[in-house]
C-alpha cells in the first residue's frame, strides 16, 4: 500500500504539477510543507512553502519569501536528507 500523500502546486509558469508530500513540519512556529516534482529527466527537486489557512479554512500553500525561513527550512531538509 502506497501511503505518500499527492498535492497539485501551481509554478511560476501556472503549469500544474503534481507534488510528493515528504513532510508537513514546524520550525519556530510556521508550518511548513516539504515536498518533491519529479522533472522530465526523472530527478526530483526538494521545494518547501509555507502551509497557511485560506478564508474557508483550508490549506494553502505560499511562496516563501523571507530569507531567514528559507534559511531554516533549508537546514530541516539537510538533516532529513543526510
């Protein structure tokens, strides 16, 4: 049984790709959502984006634009990696 669970994100071009969810994580407070696009040549990039609640309550996902975030983010995913 496969138990990954499949997201469809928008990119910068507004294609839509469907996305692996790797982890759903905390760091400081922000919820964060880690997951991977497998590309054309069959290798994946690890991207993350900030998990905020839409005006009807559900989960949305945001660019993340501060740099100290991404900065922690970063470092949560080295240490799922290694």
């Amino acid at each position: 049984m496969n138990d990954t669970q499949k997201i469809n994100i928008m990119i910068e071009t507004g294609e839509k790709l469907e996305a692996e969810v790797l982890a759903i994580v905390e760091i400081d407070g922000k919820d964060y959502c880690i997951y991977t696009i497998t590309r054309e040549d069959g290798k994946a990039d690890v991207l993350a984006s900030y998990v905020v609640k839409d005006k009807d309550g559900y989960d949305d996902l945001k660019d993340i634009k501060d740099p100290i975030d991404r900065a922690k983010v970063a470092e949560y995913i080295k240490s799922i990696i290694d």
